[in-house]
C-alpha cells in the first residue's frame, strides 16, 4: 500500500456510482464490533455482545449496555458474545447483532448496502459461509470477505503492493493473525485461536487455583488493563481483587501483583509468540530479508498489554512497531478497501490462491 495511506489496489478500477456512498466495512471481533461507512470513516464501535431473553427470543440490548449485563442478569435472560476465537457460535444471535448495528449506520431499510466483511485468515468454507450468511440475513445486499492481516496492513499504511516482505502480527479478542504479505496478498500465515480473552480466562483460572478466588468476566479484564504485563515491569504493581471465596463461598478481596499476571498469562502468550516464529521460520529468505529491515508491525487489541512489544522484540531479536491505533487498525483498512469494490468483487472466487485475500469463489447478493 501506498505510503500516503491510500489504496493498495490499482487506482484504473473505476469506482461505483451514487449507492457507493452507503458501502461500509465491518470487522466483526469475538470483543468488539467496528463500523466504517465510506466517505465518513468509523461510525460504530461497541462490544459484541447481545442481551437475549431466551423465553420469548426478544433482544434486550446490544453493545455497550448488553455488556454492562454480562453477570447481572436474572435466569431468563443472557448476555452473550455470539462469536467465539474470531468465527459465529450463534448464528441467530448474530444477525440481530449485525442489523442492529447496520440499522444504526443506514435506519431507512430499503438502503441494502454492500459489505466488506473482515475474517480470520484460518476460517474455514463452513465459517465463512456463515459470516456471510449472517451479514446478508442482517440486511447487506452483497458481500465479501477481506483477510484479517490484509487489512490490518492496509490500516497500518503498510506498503503491501510491492515486492517486499512485510510482517504483520493481529492480536484480537479470540484470534491472533499472523502473515507475511507482498504483492498485495498473503504468502505465509499463521492462524491462531489465541487471543485476548484466552488471557482473561488465564488469570481467572490463576486465581481460582492459586487463591480460590472466582471472579467475573469484567474484573480479569480490568485488571489486565490495570495491572497486566507480559514482561517484567521496573516497578510492579499491585491491585485489590473482590470475588467470592471458592471455599466459604462468602465475599473476598485479595491483593494481587503484576508479576502474578505474568505468570497467568505464560502459556497463552508463548503461543502467539510460537506462531510467529514458526511463520518466520518459512517465510522465503528474501522476504525475511526485508523483515529484518523493516521489522514487525502490531495490530489489535491484545497488543496493548503491557510489554507485549517488547515480549516480541525479545524474542525474535527484531524491531518491533505497534500501529497508530491498534484498536481500529482492521476496520479502518477493510473501510480503504471499499474504494476498489469492484476489485474485491472480481476476485472473489480467488480465495484459496490468497490473491487480494478474499473471501469465497462465489458472490452472495440481494437484489
């Protein structure tokens, strides 16, 4: 991609006419779901998680004030994340899901727009299927599927159209993504079902042994932004935790430090670093050339665990550089994406040769 941040693909593609202006790109993550309609960048961003009664089906909330319910809700109704490491769980629940949140972006419904959809680069034809399935039940008159890392890059403003070799790592809530692009598409990756919330349950399952502590969703990851760290920190830290006694069964507060969650996250994060030494490890020399003078770039939510760059510095000796903004990195690439609709479209049916990175080898509209 362009330096100036501008599409990686070739400017002749002509661009669609008036309807353009209502295509819109959405990065669907296990944690949060981003909105970015054309001509207006992100629009929506709220946590994937729907509030559902399931005795009459009905959908209490969604987002923001779905989550405020996770863990306080009576038996009839749930909050629930409907997508689990990266791929749809529920498929009903996460049609409602899309179209409460397509609705919010074009409220007038005879709008169908069309859809760049981001998905992990490991999922598979059933999943995918889903994901657009899901999208076009939500009310999208087409769809198509754009690789996670490809648009992370994108986003990153990483020069992907020319013949180098260019690393990008992914850390959302239930996936890491890790690929070497050049020339536009993928040419080594690595796919992991690993991702932030395999670090939520790697604390609350810490606490439970180590302190016979249970505790909610919303504490681990509040102390993972207050206290975690992947490395050790020149000072650490230490934070009072509240939960309820695994032994009386009563209220308890414990202390706990930043070391301790280093410990916790161990395993998880040995994984991610796992896959990408082993996509280093066969990435063409002269691609891997170009790695080592341009580094690694990092892109989502996971990355902004305390130490998380300099864990990968560590460990592959290489420069390390988070992007700008990690949280909207993937939307905001899928979004510069919209531009070469067209493009996307005519390489739809090129996914299992990565070219473009695209989604299936058929196109789903609704005319």
């Amino acid at each position: 991609m362009p330096a100036n941040g501008g599409s990686a693909y070739p400017r002749s593609i002509g661009l669609l006419g008036g309807r353009a202006a209502h295509d819109i790109a959405i990065d669907l993550g296990t944690a949060n779901t981003l909105v970015y309609e054309r001509g207006r960048g992100i629009v929506v961003s709220e946590p994937s998680v729907v509030a559902v009664d399931f005795a009459t089906g009905a959908v209490h909330a969604v987002g923001a004030d779905a989550r405020r319910m996770i863990g306080r809700t009576p038996a009839s109704i749930s909050a629930i994340r409907p997508l689990r490491h990266g791929v749809i769980a529920d498929l009903e629940v996460t049609e409602q899901m899309l179209r409460h949140f397509i609705r919010r972006v074009h409220p007038r419904r005879f709008l169908r727009a069309r859809v760049v959809m981001c998905a992990p680069s490991g999922i598979t034809d059933v999943e995918q299927r889903a994901v657009e399935e899901a999208c076009l039940a939500a009310g999208a008159r087409q769809v198509h599927l754009i690789e996670e890392p490809i648009a992370a890059a994108i986003g990153a403003q990483m020069p992907i159209s020319e013949p180098s070799g260019n690393l990008v790592v992914d850390v959302g809530g239930g996936t890491s993504e890790v690929a070497v692009i050049s020339l536009g598409s993928i040419v080594v990756s690595e796919s992991l079902r690993v991702g932030g919330y395999d670090l939520d349950d790697a604390l609350a399952n810490y606490l439970k042994r180590e302190r016979t502590l249970a505790v909610g969703e919303q504490t681990v990851e509040n102390l993972k932004l207050e206290i975690g760290s992947a490395v050790a920190r020149e000072f650490e830290v230490e934070s009072e935790v509240r939960g309820r006694d695994l032994v009386s069964g009563l209220p308890k507060t414990v202390a706990l430090s930043s070391a301790e969650t280093r410990e916790a996250y161990a395993e998880p994060l040995r994984a991610i670093v796992a896959a990408i030494h082993d996509t280093l490890e066969r990435t063409p020399p002269e691609l891997a050339a170009d790695i080592g003078d341009r580094g690694i770039v990092l892109a989502g939510g996971g990355v902004l665990l305390n130490g998380f760059r300099e864990l990968v510095e560590q460990e592959t000796r290489l420069p390390v550089h988070l992007t700008e903004s990690p949280l909207t990195c993937v939307a905001v690439g899928a979004g510069h994406s919209l531009e070469e609709f067209q493009t996307l479209e005519r390489m739809g049916d090129t996914r299992r040769r990565r070219a473009l990175s695209l989604g299936r080898r058929t196109t789903f509209s609704r005319r």
